[in-house]
C-alpha cells in the first residue's frame, strides 16, 4: 500500500496497462473476443483506458 500526497501528479503507463497479462492473456495477439460485452463486464473497469481520464482528455 502506498499513499499519493493530495495534489501530486502521476502518470499511468498506458501502453503497458494494456498489455499486462494479468489482465490480457497473451497481450500482443489481436483477439476481438476481449471487447465483447461479456469479457467487459469480467474485468476490471480500468484495465483498459485508451483515453486516459476521457475521450477529449488527449486533444
């Protein structure tokens, strides 16, 4: 456990997020299945944030 002082800036390595096998078995092969409405719903809601904190977050 580690607590983040109020205020502090953080980064989130979004690239390796979304390839982390603890949540994306074998991360680098393209497997449509992962986004099907059932394989969402099964896993944690942050595993996968293209977008960081929104949609318009990166324009």
């Amino acid at each position: 456990n580690y607590m983040i002082p109020k205020g502090s800036d953080i980064h989130i390595l979004i690239y390796d997020l979304h390839r982390d096998p603890k949540y994306w078995p074998n991360p680098d092969k393209f497997d449509p299945e992962r986004f099907h409405p059932e394989a969402v719903r099964k896993r944690h809601r942050f595993s996968y944030i293209p977008f960081s904190a929104g949609p318009r977050n990166c324009i």
